[in-house]
C-alpha cells in the first residue's frame, strides 16, 4: 500500500503532494472538504487529472483533518494504491427509494456482497439519510458478518445541504461506499466518545424513527429546553453542544445522539439515528480532557483490531466536539498521532454521524459525537 495526499486553500491552491509520488497510480482517492470549496466543479476537474484511473469519493464536512492539522474552507485529498487489494465501489440516491434509508443500506450491501468481501467504508449525505437505519440495512444485508465504518457529510454548523460524491462533484441525497477485497488487506477500527451525562434518565414514551416526540410523556423539545436556558434560542446549533446518551435496553451499551433539526409545531427533535419508543435519554455535556482522551481510547481501540502498524488511517469525528473543543480541537488529532505513530497517513473529516461498530462486535452502529477510526494495511 503506496499513499499520498496533498491539500487545497483559496490562499495557496494546490500545496505540493506529500508521501510517496504515485505518479497518478492510485486506484481510490478520499476527497473531504468544505461545501464552499467542493461545489466548485474546477477542483473536482484537477483532482481527476491528478488520478486519472482512482475511483473519487469525496463529502462535505464541518472541517478537515490533514495529518496532525484540522482546517476549515479546505478540501484534503489522500490517494491510495492498494497493491494487492480489489476494489468496488457503488453510489445510490435516497431518492431512488423514496427516501427510506433502509432500503438503501440494502441496496448497497447486495451490490458489495462477496464471499471475499473484508469491509465497506462508506460516505453519505447527512441530512436527508437516517444512518442507523442505513447502518441497520446493510447489517442485515450482510448478515452481521462484514466490518463497516465511514460516516455522514457535515455542512460546518449550518445544517442547510450536504454532498456526497462517486466520480463526479458531489450533490444532494448521495450514498457511496466502496468495497475491499482478498486476504491481504488487514482494516481496524475504533470509537469512543468522552462526554459525562448529567440530568435524571427518561424514558422515551412516543417517537417515529428519528423523530423524538415525548420523554415521560411530555413535549421532548420542552424538556430539552428547559435544560438548555439561554442556549435555548440557539437550536438547532447549540444542541451539538448537549447531546443525548441513549440506551435501548438495561444491560445494552450506550450510544450517543445528535439533534440535527427542532419542530416548533410538534415540539419534536429530529436525530442524525433512531431514538427507539423504551429507549432510555440522558442529557451529556463535554469533558474536556475526557474527550481528547477518548480520541486517543479509539485509536488504542483501532491499533488492537488491526493488530499491525497501519498505513492509513480515515478519523471521522463529530462537528459537536469541534464546537466544544474549539481551540483545543488538535488536541484529539495530536493524541490519535501519539497512539497511530509517525506512519500512517492521516485524513478525515468532521461530520454530522459517525459509523463504525462497537469495539466488541462487527455490527456497525450509527455513533454522534465520538471520534472513529479505519486503520488499514496490506500484508
């Protein structure tokens, strides 16, 4: 496995590539970048001369992660040559089945699915997708048995579009995933989050998918509210700020979930994941330290699962944690380095919903607020 990424800036354009010179021989090429930059049809146009025969994914994010640096109003390319690994990649629109995201994950997973298929990383729009439920349809499509992670495309914090793209700009409603192949490519992964959950527990008495209609029987968004004060008037914006921790069962782990839209009409809260009827919610608030902290936990989580040194490495966190940490936000990239090494080449994105499975199990789950992480390397 040959790598090589380079970067572009209003400012400087083009910087020079770094890594090893693949001398346009890579066979796939993540493209991440703000929405500003990638609805330029020009970059997509340079990107492709520079790769003429790499199969382009590329999403909208909330900011760029580029080695040990995050930007933001950048697009950040990292080419890669698998020498010994077959590729597949597949795109499909959430119009195409009449916006059930479901549907979708099925559809994506029959078009992979392969007796030597390894792993899926997948990119998808992040606002018109339900990703647990895109997540759930390709789990049950592959019957729990093939490793998936990637995430949702972010829009810094203004939740108004999100573009995915296969091969071509990115637009609208997109859901793109590619497929490895063989025995000789070896993918780890990890998650964690790092934020403490405050508040009593409630318990989820009515909701639709991801739409929250009531806790304990009253107006969710007037719970929610009410914990919120004077950042109140700041949603859907400020609810990155307050996540919710949900468990669907007693004994089940817990996974976190973000608001990406409020109903004044209904008084309900629309989720990037489903919030289950008998989920149980607390509210959670950022740790500081404790979320650099968890960066580093996932990266410790995605070494174990490799089992080797990686050569790349995909980090896709939440637009949340770069609000919170603002300043700090290298902090949790420097700590995925402490933990990665000097080796690997580094890209990612922030993004509104993070996909990955729990540490203990293949199944992938739909994650908000946490940092993830691929590791990938070639035997």
């Amino acid at each position: 496995m040959k790598t090589e990424q380079r970067n572009w800036t209003a400012n400087k354009g083009w910087e020079q590539p770094s890594n090893n010179n693949l001398n346009g021989s890579a066979n796939l090429v993540t493209v991440f970048g703000s929405r500003g930059a990638l609805t330029d049809p020009a970059r997509f146009n340079e990107i492709k001369a520079f790769y003429p025969n790499a199969q382009i994914m590329s999403g909208t994010t909330s900011g760029e992660i580029f080695n040990d640096s995050v930007y933001d109003d950048s697009i950040v390319v990292s080419a890669v040559h698998f020498e010994k690994t077959k590729l597949k990649t597949v795109k499909a629109t959430i119009d195409q089945h009449n916006g059930d995201s479901y549907a979708t994950g099925v559809s994506l997973a029959k078009q992979l699915m392969a007796d030597d298929l390894i792993h899926i990383f997948i990119l998808s729009d992040g606002l018109k997708v339900n990703g647990s439920e895109l997540a759930r349809g390709m789990n049950e499509t592959l019957e729990n048995k093939v490793s998936i992670t990637g995430g949702l495309a972010g829009d810094a914090a203004k939740f108004e579009k999100t573009l995915v793209g296969l091969n071509e700009s990115p637009e609208e409603g997109n859901i793109v995933a590619v497929g490895f192949y063989g025995d000789a490519l070896k993918v780890g992964f990890g998650s964690d989050g790092g934020w403490d959950v405050f508040g009593v527990e409630r318990v989820v008495t009515k909701s639709v998918g991801n739409v929250l209609y009531e806790l304990d029987g009253q107006p969710a968004l007037d719970l929610y509210k009410m914990y919120l004060g004077d950042k109140a008037k700041d949603l859907p914006g400020s609810a990155l700020l307050f996540p919710l921790g949900m468990r669907t069962s007693e004994d089940s782990e817990s996974l976190v979930r973000t608001v990406l839209a409020v109903s004044e009409a209904d008084k309900s809260m629309t989720f990037a994941g489903d919030i289950p009827q008998g989920a149980t919610v607390r509210l959670m608030k950022a740790n500081f330290d404790k979320l650099i902290d968890g960066a580093g936990n996932a990266a410790e989580n995605s070494n174990q699962s490799l089992g080797s040194p990686s050569d790349f490495a995909i980090l896709i966190s939440c637009v949340g944690r770069k609000l919170v940490l603002d300043q700090r936000i290298e902090e949790e990239v420097e700590a995925v380095r402490d933990i990665l090494g000097n080796n690997p080449s580094i890209t990612g994105f922030y993004s509104y919903g993070e996909i990955s499975p729990l540490f203990s199990t293949v199944k992938c789950e739909l994650h908000n607020q946490t940092m993830t992480i691929t590791t990938f390397t070639e035997s």
